[in-house]
C-alpha cells in the first residue's frame, strides 16, 4: 500500500527553493514548517475541564492575553479569553483530540481539529523584525513581543497568528493565503537579501 503522506503537498511548497535562496545571506531564514498539528480548542479556563485538559497534555493553558505555554511537544498559545490554539506535531492530532475529549469529561469544550486550515512560516534571523515591520503594525520590539507571545494581527492585510520565538518568529496562515504570504515576504525581504532571493 502506498504511503498516503507522499502524495501531500504543503500550501507553501513552491516556495521552498526561493526561500532557501533568500535564506543563503545569513541575516534572515525564510521556511515553511508544513503540516503541524493545529487544535482549536474553547473551554472556560475556570473550569475543572480547563485544568484537566492541562494536565492531560502537560501544558497548563496559559491565561495571559497574547502569551505561550509549552510543554514536551505541544504548545498553547492563548487567542482569546476562552479560546488558544494547540500546536503539535505532525500526525499528533487524532490521539491529542482524544486526549482533550478525555479530558474534557462532558463538559462544554469544542475541539476542532483546525490542522488542514493553516501553514507555518518562519521568518527568522537579524533582519526578520525589519521585514514583518513593512506590513506589520505591532510593535515587534523584543520588550513588547518577545519570546512567548502570539497575537492576531493582519500582515500586508492577511490575517495571520504570529508566534515570537527564541530565534524569530513564525506564522500561523491560512492555507488559501500561504501563497500571496509567502511571495510578500520575499519581496520585503530583497533589500536584505539582494535582489537574486525575490527574483
């Protein structure tokens, strides 16, 4: 029987050469991170299914407002005051499903498995503040979204979930828009990279 993953495609995939391209400087990373496991799950944080469902995956839901919770291989990254997003690895998601349906005991949680909605791209490096900052209007600045924040914003107007990590940042994008995206970052990014990276 053939292997069914062989035969997926990631939304960002033709973008794989040029990103390696506008990659070589050194000064910015370019990537796609396809197929992540992506969890919409909504719950009442007061709740005793909110702290069962931390424990059950080993990451306390975070309660904070634009903050990160890790633990293991999965993240939580809070979207609203009843809502975050889990990240995981590919394939993760039909047994963490599982878990948080577990976990949630009958009570009123929505699990959605959101994984095919969206790609992950990564703008990283010196330089990856200086090109979200052309079509970004938060403040990227390390004291006000460093690492272990996320936020909903729009980038050069699509709407995206952007994650602050040690190294950079990446995004959250919807599938329909990687595309149009992945083509506006390699033109912010050609006066960093030099003309070759966008062409």
């Amino acid at each position: 029987m053939a292997d069914s993953t062989a035969e997926r495609r990631s939304p960002a995939a033709a973008y794989a050469a040029r990103f390696e391209a506008a990659s070589a400087g050194g000064g910015l990373r370019l990537a796609e991170i396809p197929f992540l496991t992506q969890i919409d799950l909504r719950v009442d944080p007061k709740s005793p299914a909110a702290e069962r469902i931390g424990t059950a995956i080993g990451v306390p839901l975070p309660v904070e407002p634009g903050t990160v919770a890790g633990g293991g291989d999965i993240e939580a990254l809070w979207l609203g005051p009843d809502e975050w997003v889990l990240l995981a690895p590919d394939g993760a998601a039909p047994g963490l499903v599982a878990r948080l349906t577990e976990a949630a005991g009958g009570e009123h949680v929505s699990v959605v498995d959101v994984s095919a909605q969206r790609t992950t791209l990564v703008v990283a490096g010196d330089r990856a503040r200086d090109v979200l900052a052309h079509g970004c209007t938060l403040d990227l600045h390390p004291r006000v979204f460093g690492p272990g924040r996320c936020a909903q914003t729009t980038l050069a107007r699509a709407g995206v979930v952007l994650v602050a990590g040690e190294d950079g940042f990446r995004l959250l994008v919807r599938s329909s828009f990687a595309g149009y995206v992945a083509e506006w970052l390699l033109d912010a990014s050609v006066e960093y990279t030099g003309p070759a990276a966008g062409a």
